[in-house]
C-alpha cells in the first residue's frame, strides 16, 4: 500500500527508513522521498514513525 502517492512511495519502503534511523518526517523524506510533495501523507508518516518507535520509553525530565 502505497503511503505517499507523489512519490510512489509505500508503507514497507517507509518503515524501513525509519528502521535504518529516520526519526522525523524530514529524515523520511530525505531517505526515501515520502512527504517531499503535497504534504497530505505527513500525518500517516508520523503515525508511522509511532509505530515503529513504539512506546515512548523515554525517561521524564527530572525537577
Ligand atoms: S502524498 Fe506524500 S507528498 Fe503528496
């Protein structure tokens, strides 16, 4: 299924990105080109981007 129709560019294309390292939709998009066009799938490549981080288990700022 294809993620970002500008460029042809499909879920698995785009989870692999993020898997090589891509954390935000600029590094997606500098990675594989998703989102460089209209900008109507940036919202799925965040979700995306959630997914493949999984839960946020990152430590809170200490007071
Ligand atoms: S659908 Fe991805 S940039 Fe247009």
């Amino acid at each position: 299924m294809y993620v970002c129709i500008c460029n042809y560019v499909r879920e698995r294309e785009v989870r692999a990105v993020i898997r090589d390292g891509a954390r935000t939709e600029e590094e997606v998009g500098d990675a594989c080109g998703a989102g460089t066009g209209c900008g109507s799938c940036l919202d799925r490549i965040c979700e995306l981007i959630e997914d493949e981080e999984g839960p946020d288990t990152r430590m809170p700022f200490a007071a």
